[in-house]
C-alpha cells in the first residue's frame, strides 16, 4: 500500500484508516473458518500483489496449515 507505483496507491487517500498492518493470526484463522463454514465443497484463497508477501513465510505456513 506505500509503493508509489503500485496501481492501488491512490485508494489510500479515500480511506478513514490508511492502512492496517498485516493480518493477525487470529482474524486469518476467523476467516478460514467462517469461509469453511459457508462452503463445503470447493474454496480458494488468494493473495494479490506484494504487500501480502511482506507477512512473511511463517504466516503462510499458519494459514496452509489452518486450511488444512
């Protein structure tokens, strides 16, 4: 969200709260159970962009292993 190139820039400007920080544990794990509880059959989740990627390799682990 801070890159200058980064085509989703701009939104900041309209939002009350310009960022949030990386998700936290628990609202991950929140949303993969409410999501697992709305849907039986077929689910995928998906990170755009490269913010995501700043959560770093044990958050994706935590999140694999949640879904799982």
């Amino acid at each position: 969200m801070c890159c200058k190139y980064c085509f989703y820039h701009d939104e900041i400007a309209r939002r009350n709260v310009p960022y949030r920080g990386i998700m936290q544990k628990k609202t991950a794990d929140a949303l993969i159970e409410k999501v697992f509880e709305q849907e039986k059959q077929a689910v995928l989740f998906a990170f755009q962009g490269g913010e995501p990627m700043i959560a770093g390799l044990d958050f994706f682990k935590s999140f694999v292993k949640k879904v799982r």
